[in-house]
C-alpha cells in the first residue's frame, strides 16, 4: 500500500469516526460500570460504544499529528 492510499484510508476512518465521537461529546455522563449496557437515548449504541469511538478518533488524530511533525521536521 503506498503512502497515498494509507492516507486516505486514514482519512476515510477519520471520517466515519467523527459523528459517533461528536456524539460521545454530546452524552459525556461520568464513567458507569455498565456503559456497555446503557444505551444512549434514539439509538442503538450504547455509552461504551460512543466512548470508544471517541477514543479510537483521538488515536487518529494523534498519528496524525505526529506523522505531520515527522514529515515537517
């Protein structure tokens, strides 16, 4: 895979990560043991879910970040 497809494909998931983190911003309650139970309100995910996807979407932009910074430097 070269450096361009990767990128987009980052890109992709960076992108279909983004509303669900959006959301977890949205229902950011204090941690329960049960969010993999406890669904947010007009969905199907639950607390858990939006909290991991948020954090899968910090990682990205992390590496991303750091990618740049080498790419620069």
């Amino acid at each position: 895979m070269s450096e361009a497809e990767a990128m987009d494909r980052t890109a992709a998931i960076r992108d279909a990560l983004k509303p669900f983190a959006d959301a977890a911003e949205m229902f950011a309650w204090p941690v329960f043991e049960r969010d993999d139970y406890n669904l947010v309100p007009g969905t199907k995910l639950t607390v858990g879910d939006l909290r991991k996807a948020r954090a899968a979407y910090a990682e990205i932009e992390r590496l991303d970040r750091a990618a740049s910074t080498t790419k620069e430097g």
